[in-house]
C-alpha cells in the first residue's frame, strides 16, 4: 500500500524494501513520562545526542511523538493520558522545542516533503 500510494513507512517493518524511510527515528515518549520540570540530567543528554544528529545536514530523522489532551473521549480509549498532555506540552514550550525552531540547520516537514 505504501509503495502504490507512494508513502512513506518506518523502517522496523519487515519486507519494506522500495519504500522511503527516514535516516533515523527517536520515539519522545521518555520525554513524556512526567512533567517538564521534573525532567532529569539523563534526559536533557539524550534530548542533547537527538540534537546533534537533528543538526546534520542531509539527514532526515523522525520524531515519534504522542501529544494530546485528555478528555473524555481519550480517557475511554487510551491509557497514555498523562503522557499525551505532557508532551503536548514538551513539544510546545520545552527548551528541546525552542531549540528545534530556532535551528536553521534543521527544517520541520511533513511525510509528503520528505525525499529519496
């Protein structure tokens, strides 16, 4: 379906030869697992090692993120609820984030951007 629909997939999959991948992938979610402020030096250094590889030039990484807030529909289906608000807020108003948008060595896409 990917390659009929010229998608993109992540690169575990097996037997997705043919079909485009980012260069690398970080899932955030340790990022999420309390809030912002409480965020530890072990943390801060992995979000540091992303970063220099986000800063390389033609390199294209995805980010797999999680974000959301709980209402009730999510607290019917999901069970990443505190996660989901607290990466939302990662993503929004971390240092991580600033520094994201402030690279200009580093360009934030979508799938449909992303080339071979």
């Amino acid at each position: 379906m990917a390659i009929q629909y010229e998608l993109p997939i992540r690169d575990h999959f097996e037997g997705s030869h043919g079909v485009m991948h980012t260069d690398r992938q970080f899932d955030l979610g340790f990022a999420a697992e309390k809030p912002q402020a409480e965020l530890g030096m072990d943390v801060m250094e992995k979000l540091d090692d992303i970063m220099a590889v986000l800063e390389k030039p033609d390199t294209s990484v995805e980010l797999i993120v999680h974000p959301g807030y709980v209402d009730a529909s999510l607290e019917r289906v999901s069970s990443l609820q505190k996660d989901r608000a607290y990466m939302a807020e990662f993503l929004m108003h971390s240092d991580f984030a600033d520094r994201i948008r402030e690279d200009d060595a580093i360009n934030l896409i979508s799938y449909a951007e992303l080339e071979e």
